[in-house]
C-alpha cells in the first residue's frame, strides 16, 4: 500500500481555500505515483480525448487549478 511522502506546492489555504470546499493537491506516494485531488470531470471530458488516449473503468479524469500545477512545479522531480 503507498503512502503519501509529501505535498508538491503549497497547502490550499496558502492558495485562497478558506473553506475546504476548493482545494486541489498534488502528493508524492511512496512507490513513487502521484496522487491528486481535483474536481471529477470525467463526464464532460471523457469524449474529448485524443484518439492515442485512453482510461480505464476505474480511472477518473480530474482537473486541478492553473496555480496548483504552477506552485507544485518547483517540486515535482525531472527524474
């Protein structure tokens, strides 16, 4: 089972989430995946994958905001 390691970017909160109800993250696990938290959008998006993309039954698309992507950027390995 992975665990989470870290944040990638700053907590919501340092990002204008006051309440908990808007507050994407981006975590390191420890085998070495990321998970996210976003908004599920997989409904409205799922037709409008690229013919060379594709997921699962169990896979969701979600969307994170620009500057939680933009704030985690400075964390995310290259390798």
């Amino acid at each position: 089972m992975s665990q989470i390691i870290r944040r990638l970017g700053v907590p919501p909160r340092d990002r204008g989430s006051a309440g908990g109800g808007n507050c994407p993250d981006i975590f390191e696990l420890s085998d070495g995946r990321f998970a996210i938290i976003g908004t599920d959008v997989t409904d409205s998006l799922d037709a409008e994958l690229p013919p060379d993309a594709s997921r699962a039954d169990y896979e969701r698309i979600v969307v994170i905001t620009r500057e939680t992507m933009l704030r985690a950027k400075a964390d995310i390995p290259d390798a």
